[in-house]
C-alpha cells in the first residue's frame, strides 16, 4: 500500500488530469489553453511512468522530478497568460514562467531533489491564480461560477498549491537537516509522511477537475435539452 502513495498514485493522477482535460476539449470547448493542458498532463504522466518504473534499477529518478517542477511553471504560464485580460497581469504570468525557466538551468546539475524548484513553481502559480480571481471579481456575469471549468479548476489548483508550497518548503527544510546531521529515521519518515501528503492532494485535485468537468457537460447539455 506504501509503494501505491508514494509512486504509483502520481502518474494515475496525471493520467485523470490528461482524462479530464480531454473530453474538455473534446466535448465541452475546443480552446488552446485546454489543448496546452492536455499535452502538459501527458508529458506528466509519462514523466511519472518512467519515474516509478526506475525503481527496478539503481538509476535516479531526481531529474525526472526536476522537468516536472519547469514544464508545470511553463504550461500554468501559458494557461494563465490565455486567461488574463489585462496587459499587467499577462506580464506577470510571462515573468512567473520565466523565472522558473532560468532557476532551473541556473541549478540544472543539482543532483538532488529540487524541493525550491517546486516552491517557486507554486508561489508563482499562486500569485497568477489570485490574479484570475480578482480579474472573476472585478468582471462578473450572469454564468454561475461552477459552469465555469476554468474557476472550478483554478480553485482546484489553489488547494492543491498551497498545500504543496507549504510541503516542499518543509520538505526542504528536513532534506537539509537530513544531509547535515546525518541519515536519521526520524527525518526520513517526516519526508516520507510530507510525500503522500503531497500525493493524496495531487490525486483529490486530478479527482475533483474530472468531476467539475463532467457535471459541467451535464448541465450544458440538460440546459441545451430545454431549449
């Protein structure tokens, strides 16, 4: 059951998110933000695919994880540089992608674990994320919020984002005490408990998309049954 949330359930919850995305775009709204998802959740699943299939050799999967952090920032970039109306925001979403971007070849023979690379990732999703939200705000309409996909997803993210910058700032914190005061069960357990977590927020968030997507088809089309 262990090996189940530390590895298998990450390219399942991908593999939702690629699910999801698709019968977005395929039924719902053909936009090219939706089609950028699709590939990004593709690319992850078969980034995490192989990540879990390492595990019958010795070899290291730690740059797998490292791509993951960088094409995520650049793919919620492009997303959210789709979604923003206003020229200052875009900008922002432009820079949050970049910096990731420059942050990983600044540090791309880090032969461990990244955990920044994700805390930067996230914090700059955040911030684009609250952007969005202000944007929704500032600019309403008579469509009901949760008919949105792009709202219902978004608040998706914001948990799932939160959760995660607060994870692998810790997970940092811990991997460092880890390396300068020796191997210790303690602290590998606490990085242990610190990756299901992230995990089990991972796969609720893949869950919850797959069904904001779905009842938004069940409304637009009871909706278009009673025209």
């Amino acid at each position: 059951m262990s090996h189940f949330f530390f590895y298998i359930i990450e390219p399942i919850s991908y593999t939702l998110y690629f699910i999801g995305f698709l019968f977005l775009f395929l039924k719902i709204e053909r936009k090219l933000r939706y089609l950028i998802l699709i590939a990004y959740s593709l690319v992850c699943t078969a980034l995490m695919i192989r990540a879990t299939i390492r595990l019958d050799s010795n070899t290291s999967n730690t740059y797998l994880y490292n791509i993951l952090y960088l094409i995520t920032s650049l793919a919620f970039g492009f997303y959210f540089f789709e979604i923003l109306k206003n020229q200052w925001k875009r900008l922002v979403a432009l820079i949050a992608g970049l910096s990731v971007l420059i942050y990983y070849f600044i540090n791309i023979k880090e032969v461990y674990f990244d955990s920044i690379g994700f805390v930067i990732t996230s914090t700059g999703i955040i911030v684009l994320i609250f952007l969005f939200l202000d944007q929704i705000m500032t600019n309403v309409t008579e469509e009901p919020l949760f008919n949105n996909f792009d709202f219902w997803f978004i608040c998706v993210q914001l948990m799932y984002h939160l959760g995660s910058f607060a994870i692998f700032l810790s997970y940092n914190y811990y991997t460092h005490r880890f390396f300068s005061e020796g191997s210790s069960d303690s602290f590998s357990r606490m990085m242990g408990y610190l990756w299901v977590v992230h995990n089990i927020l991972l796969f609720v968030g893949s869950v919850i998309t797959c069904a904001g997507v779905f009842w938004i088809y069940y409304r637009k089309k009871k909706i278009s049954q009673h025209v």
